[in-house]
C-alpha cells in the first residue's frame, strides 16, 4: 500500500471517529479513558497523523456506536460496494423513529 493510499485511510477514519465523539459529547480524554490508550495517539488518530489497530479501530467503533460502512465509506471504489455502503451511511444520519421505520420497510420488501 502506498504512502499516500495510507494517508488517506488514516485522514479518513480519523474524521469519522472526530465527528461521532463530537456528536457523543465525549471529550478526547473520555474516549481515551474507555479505550485504555492515551489521549496523545486519540489526537494523533482524529488528526490522521496516526495508523489505528485492527483491535483499537474496533473498540473506537464500539464505544462511539460508528456502524462499519461509515468507517469504510469514503475508501470503498467498487460500485456496487459504494452503493451500500452510501446507503448505510445516509441511514445513520437518520433518527432512531426513522431507523425503524425503514427497517419495517425492508422487512416487508425482503418477506414479498
């Protein structure tokens, strides 16, 4: 993998995990706390200056409620793969009423 493919990975998740903290209210420490790491490499990671563990990058996921296809969004180029993954993520911009009701719409197209 490139220098700048990494990069790029790192930019992206690190926006991701920034912006679901934010939106968590949860402060750089806080999450540093909850995952056992130093707020040092949380700052490193939202800023992109930092690769992330498979293990960490799952325990992060976990503890901001960050589905995967958010993760991945801006990183996947297949067509078909995007077309999901874009869908998920407008999905988890959704309220949680919303949420549902899309979910019981799916299931009603899924039981035809």
């Amino acid at each position: 993998m490139s220098v700048n493919v990494k990069s790029n990975i790192d930019s992206s998740i690190g926006k991701i995990f920034k912006t679901y903290r934010k939106k968590s209210h949860l402060t750089q420490d806080k999450v540093a706390e909850k995952l056992k790491i130093s707020e040092k490499y949380i700052s490193r990671l939202e800023n992109g200056n930092s690769g992330i563990k498979l293990e960490t990058l799952v325990n992060y996921m976990n503890v901001l409620g960050v589905p995967p296809n958010v993760v991945f969004n801006d990183l996947i180029t297949n067509d078909e793969v995007k077309f999901q993954t874009d869908l998920s993520y407008k999905i988890s911009l959704l309220t949680d009423d919303k949420v549902k009701f899309i979910n019981k719409v799916v299931d009603e197209l899924v039981s035809l």
